[in-house]
C-alpha cells in the first residue's frame, strides 16, 4: 500500500488507498409522491483509509471515491416529448 493524499474539507491528508471487493450491490428504490420510481445504487470506485482515527471509537478513518447510478421509471402523464427540427440532406453534410 502506497501512501498518497486525499481532499479534506481541512485540507489535504495522508492516507493509503486499498483494494477491495465488491460483496453486494443492493438498489435502494425510492417512489416519489407524483408516482416516478426510481432505482439507486452506488458504486464506489476508491477506498482510502485516512491517518486519522476517530475520537471516540479509536477506528480509522476512511474516503470513498463513487459514483450513484440512477433508473427511472416515469408515469406516461409526466412525460414530454420535445419536437426537434428534422435534418436535410443539406444539413448533415
């Protein structure tokens, strides 16, 4: 493990980033009150263990590096299509 620094809201700190693997990828769905679901999950990407510890427990500190990816699924009354002009043969050349 390699040490490296990572952004903190108090600036840059030392840290050592692991590998890890990914043992579930749950989505959490979510249905809004207008009647849209929608499907989240996260994916993280890089894990950091920071050289600080907390306080109270004495555990590191840990940064993850992800990213959210979201499906929906939209009632037909919410949806809107947008009329785009349609493209001449002048116009793709």
């Amino acid at each position: 493990m390699e040490k490296t620094k990572v952004n903190s809201p108090m600036g840059p700190i030392d840290a050592m980033e692991l590998d890890f693997e990914i043992s579930s990828e749950p989505w959490t769905t979510v249905t809004l009150e207008d009647g849209t679901v929608l499907k989240l999950r996260i994916n993280v990407t890089k894990v950091f263990r920071l050289e600080q510890y907390d306080q109270m427990s004495g555990e590191p500190a840990y940064q993850i590096a992800s990213k959210v990816d979201v499906r929906s699924q939209v009632p037909s009354k919410l949806k809107k299509l947008l009329n785009y002009p349609k493209a001449t043969n002048e116009e793709v050349r």
